[in-house]
C-alpha cells in the first residue's frame, strides 16, 4: 500500500509540476470554479481533482468546488457540464468509462463528441488482476482452471455495469473461454 501511495503521489507531482503556464492566470475573476467529479468521493478520479483543484485555487485564488455527480457511469456528472455555461467555470474529470458509455447505453444526455472541449490528460492507470489469499490460485492460469472447474461458484468486484473494470473483466471471461462467473458490480 505505501508503494502505491508514493507511486501515486509522484505521478500527481508530475502532472501538477508540467500543468502549462497558459493556467498562470484564472480567465474569470471572481468566480468560483466547479469541478465535477462524475465518481463517488474518495476514488482516483476524486482524489486527482481535489489534487489538482488545491493547485488551481492556489495559482488562481479562488475557490475550487469539488461536485461529486455520481450515477450512470459518469453520465449524470458529464450531463450537468455539457448543460452548464462554456465560460471555463465549470470543468469536468473523465476517466475511461466515458469512451465506454456511448457504445453500452443507448442514449445519452449529450453529445460525447461536441459537448466538452478537452483540456488535459491526467494520468494513465494501469489494471490488475487479483485474488484473495483464500482463493487457491496462484497465477492466471490456476485461477482459470478454478473457474472453469467451479462454474457459477467465483465472484468478482466492478465498479459497476458499464466500467472499465466490468468490461475488461467480460472481456478475460470471453478469452479465457469462462462460462460464468458472478458480478458483484458497485463493490
């Protein structure tokens, strides 16, 4: 965990230190900035705009709001910024679930392709396959034996229907040919 910490805690000092000096001055004095976060509060994406919201009122001096928008995949929180005014007020933290949303909902409440203007990219997060300690696999391959050998018996995490983490996970399931295997999704 401390690894991981440190880990995160340089590549949030890299993207703070290399933030262009275009943002040397906030292009609407006087007015408070609202960072959406279309996540719940305390994950990555909460925590880099915290991070970076900190780092924008100290350069700016004004205050940053952080609007946790949660539900949707990151629809809702993406909705309430395509609805707001262009004015640079309003921003908005996307991760990858947003690349995801348009192909697995059938509707959205914008335009995923004209309604943002793209500012920066943050970060890359890489993903992890794991187990519990109490599963007896050791490596990939033991714990595709265990699956197809336990059909319906695992479960895995996602951080719900739609995310990254759900469809990659349909997606080893799918190449290591897994019958079924049980989405605790949300947790």
């Amino acid at each position: 965990m401390r690894r991981r910490s440190i880990v995160a805690t340089a590549a949030l000092s890299f993207v703070l230190a290399s933030a262009p000096q275009a943002l040397a001055e906030y292009p609407n004095p006087g007015q408070h900035i609202t960072f959406v976060v279309p996540f719940s509060a305390g994950g990555s994406n909460d925590i880099l705009a915290r991070a970076i919201g900190q780092k924008l009122s100290d350069d700016w001096h004004v205050p940053v709001v952080i609007d946790n928008q949660v539900g949707a995949s990151g629809s809702l929180g993406a909705a309430r910024v395509a609805k707001a005014a262009p004015d640079g007020t309003t921003l908005l933290i996307l991760s990858s679930t947003y690349t995801i949303n348009s192909a697995v909902m059938a509707k959205l409440p914008f335009d995923p392709r004209t309604s943002f203007a793209p500012v920066a990219m943050l970060g890359k997060a890489p993903m992890m396959l794991a187990a519990s300690k109490t599963v007896p696999a050791h490596n990939a391959a033991e714990l595709i034996a265990l699956a197809r050998a336990k059909p319906g018996e695992l479960n895995y995490g996602s951080a719900g229907v739609g995310s990254v983490t759900h469809v990659v996970a349909a997606l080893f399931l799918r190449s290591a040919r897994i019958a079924s295997l049980t989405c605790l999704a949300g947790t």
